[in-house]
C-alpha cells in the first residue's frame, strides 16, 4: 500500500494502489477541488507530484490538453483525478484550496 504525503501540510494516507490520487486525498479528507467530479474537464485538481512521479499511470491525452489550459503547469504537474497511483509512496503538494 503506496503512502500518500500531501504538502505543505505533511500530512501522510495509507492509499490503495490503482486508486486515483483525487479519490485517496478525499477518502483522507483532504480538501481539493474537484469541480468536475473527476472527468479531466476543470483543471482544478491540478497537483505538483514531488515524489514518487514514476510510480504513478502516465499521463493521458485527455490530462494532457487539459494541462495545457491550466495556469501555472511545471514539469511535475498532474490532474490529481487522472494519476492513478502505483505501489510506491508519493508526496504531492496541493495547489487548491475549497
Ligand atoms: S476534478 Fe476536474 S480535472 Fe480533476
């Protein structure tokens, strides 16, 4: 069971693996926008992944446009709804706030 560290809290879940990082940081209750439920359409779930990038699914094309859309993307952005992780830990920082 990947461990799941959000910044800049600090805070860690236990998170399954194949479980998208949006749905382990609400079952953690967390607070992440998430205004399209998960479809890839608001780009408000958008995430910096600082650890454990290569663990997670590969980034769709449908994340990808999307990404292009939103403000402030870098190198370690991701939709949170749209990574899937894998067995290893990863720490993300949250860039929305509700
Ligand atoms: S929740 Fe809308 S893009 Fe992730």
């Amino acid at each position: 069971m990947p461990v799941l560290t959000i910044q800049p809290s600090g805070k860690t879940l236990q998170a399954a693996a194949g479980s998208s990082i949006l749905t382990a940081l609400l079952a953690g209750g967390e607070a992440i926008a998430h205004k399209c439920d998960g479809k890839a359409e608001c780009g408000s779930c958008h995430i910096f992944v600082q650890e454990g990038r290569k663990s997670l699914s590969k980034i769709q094309r449908v994340e990808n446009e999307k990404l292009d859309a939103v403000v402030g993307v870098g190198s370690k952005s991701r939709l949170a709804c749209q990574a899937m992780l894998g067995n290893e830990d990863v720490t993300v920082e949250v860039l929305s706030f509700v």
